[in-house]
C-alpha cells in the first residue's frame, strides 16, 4: 500500500472532505467546512511530501507532472475511498489537495436539496448549469442528477470529466464515462465525437474555454441534454460569463442561442450548519421561461434576479432568499448567512 496510506485512513474516518499537503507544515483536513491540522503527523519534509504523491502516479502522470508542474487525476483505494488528486508546485516544493469522493451516489433528497430540482432529470434537451467555487458541492449535485437519470430512464449518458469522480454502474441508462488525459485528448474531442454517438445526455465537468462552451451550446441545441459546470456565482453572472467569452461580433448570435437552449441555472453554497456536525446546501435556481429568455436576447441580465424572486411558484429563488430561509429553519446561524449573503447590486 502507498505510503499516504494512513493518512487517507484518518481523512475518511473523521469525515473529511479535503486533506492537504505542503513541505514545511503537518497535513489539514477540511472537517465540516473547517480546516483541521493532524497534530500527531510530523511536519511534511519535500522528501516526505514527494513519497506520498509520487507513489500514487502512474509513469505517464509522473512525465506530464514533471513537464507541467500541475496534474489532475484520481486515486481509488480499496476498504478506504475514491479521491481527486490535484499536484502542484509552490515555493517550498511539491504540494497537493485530495477530494475525499463519497463511495456512492446521494440521491437529491440524501442531499437535502430543493424538491423543484427534481424537474432536471425529466428534461428533454437544452443546458443546465451547475455553478459556485470549488468546494461548494457541484460535482455532487451533479452526480445525484445522472444517478436519477440512471436509474429511472433509458438513455445513453456519455461524461467527459477532468478527472472521473463518482462511478456509475449502469442501471436502466447505458453509461460511459470518460476521463480528460486518459480516454480523451481534452474536452472538445470528447465532445465532437459524443455528437455523433447518439448521446441523449452528455455530463461535462467543467466549461473552460470557448470551444467548449460553443460544442455544449451545439450539444443542446441538437436535442441532447447537456449538464455542465462553472466556477462563477449567481445565475446572471454565469450567462454573462458564457456569452463574454466570444468575441463581441459573435455575442449576439450566442446570445439566442442561450436564450433557446438553457433550462436551468443552479448556483450552488455549501454551508456549515448551526450544530457544527455537518453542512447544507444553499442554492440560488433559476429555470427559463419566456421572460427570462426575453432578458437574455435583449442583453438585459441584469434584472433576472427580479424574475426568480417573482417566480418562487415555479421553484426559482434568489441566494438572498435561499440563506434566509435556512436561517428561519434554524438551519444555519444569521452570522454563517451573512458570509454568503450576495452583495446588492
């Protein structure tokens, strides 16, 4: 076994979602939002350090680490737990954040997640957005998503990740799933060729570039499902980001073209709650509609927050809304609210 072995250990039993590592300090787990140092390790020596992550890499990761100073992949260690792997470089030496991945799938309701979020699975076609910072649960989300889909439809599921988090056995859907760097050359390959694989859903990790986002916006557009994410905070904000991305002679055709395919934005916190046992979703949702697909054409996003708020009967609702709500339910504390809480603009 790795050498990290123990310390992966340690991460999974006290309930860790992330374990850090860097040369000069002892390990930090990230405990219900926290960030925990393992006092009883010694402190990482660069030697240390490049034991446990070198011993975890493949020969051809180890080549592309070396070339690039940074590399995504995941590990999956019998009896203990799957785990995103993200290596770097910084000033002291080597350095790493692994994401502790749950063994199964939560479903939507395991996740405590609004009832309207139901509705994705039974989508057609078009582009749902999962968005918020790193950490804040989108992977998850969208894994409970496809597991319903999985689970209770006959449809071909094709996911194009950077790298494969949680693991889909086929249930009622045919399922693949591949991994940037190792079954494909990058996301934009993986997704012409999902194109012309008679894919009825296609999962995309994360939209990173234009011919990414312009493939996901054909994908829609072409009568498949598309869920995909982004690191950006709230609704408007995430198509203001979508659109910015192409050059102004383009944004208006984009623009239409968003208008016609999105079905869903969901922008995603996750927070500690008021017993500091655990951590809850917050989410701010927007599902299009003709006024919203209006405001997109006519370069209006700006006053889409006042559509969800007047639209709570169809399951839209702000962040305002959302941290309130959770604070009324004696959820979360007014304090942990308030550091979530969007500025008004």
């Amino acid at each position: 076994m790795p050498s990290i072995t123990k310390l992966l250990r340690t991460a999974k039993q006290y309930g860790a979602s992330d374990i850090y590592l860097s040369v000069g300090a002892k390990p930090a787990l990230r405990i219900n939002g926290d960030l925990v140092i393992v006092e009883e390790h010694e402190i990482l020596t660069k030697e240390i350090t490049e034991n446990y992550l070198l011993e975890i890499m493949t020969e051809k990761q180890k080549k592309k680490f070396e070339e690039t100073s940074d590399l995504d992949f995941s590990i999956s260690l019998p009896e203990i737990a799957r785990f995103r792997v993200n290596v770097f470089v910084q000033r002291k030496g080597i350095g790493a954040v692994l994401r502790v991945i749950p063994d199964n799938v939560n479903s939507l309701d395991d996740l405590h997640l609004p009832d309207c979020l139901k509705k994705i699975p039974h989508f057609l076609n078009g582009l749902v957005l999962l968005t918020g910072p790193t950490g804040c649960g989108k992977s998850t989300t969208l894994a409970a998503i496809i597991n319903e889909i999985n689970k209770n439809q006959t449809k071909h599921i094709i996911t194009i990740e950077d790298p494969i988090e949680y693991i889909h056995d086929n249930q009622k859907s045919y399922l693949e799933q591949r991994e940037v760097g190792t079954h494909t050359k990058n996301f934009q390959t993986a997704l012409r060729a999902a194109l012309r694989e008679d894919t009825d859903v296609i999962l995309i990790g994360e939209m990173r570039d234009l011919d990414t986002i312009s493939l996901a916006l054909t994908a829609a557009e072409t009568g498949h499902l598309v869920l995909a994410t982004l690191h950006t905070s709230g609704a408007a904000k995430s198509l203001d980001r979508i659109i910015d991305v192409f050059p102004a002679a383009q944004q208006n055709q984009i623009r239409t073209q968003v208008a016609e395919t999105l079905k869903a934005v969901v922008w995603q916190n996750l927070l500690k709650t008021k017993d500091g046992k655990g951590r809850v979703a917050a989410c701010e949702i927007l599902f299009a509609n003709h006024a919203i697909s209006n405001l997109i054409r006519k370069n209006q996003n700006f006053q889409i927050n006042s559509i969800i708020e007047t639209n709570k009967q169809l399951g839209m609702q702000t962040m305002r809304s959302a941290l309130s709500d959770l604070v009324k339910a004696d959820i979360i504390t007014t304090e942990e609210a308030q550091k979530y809480m969007p500025i008004e603009e």
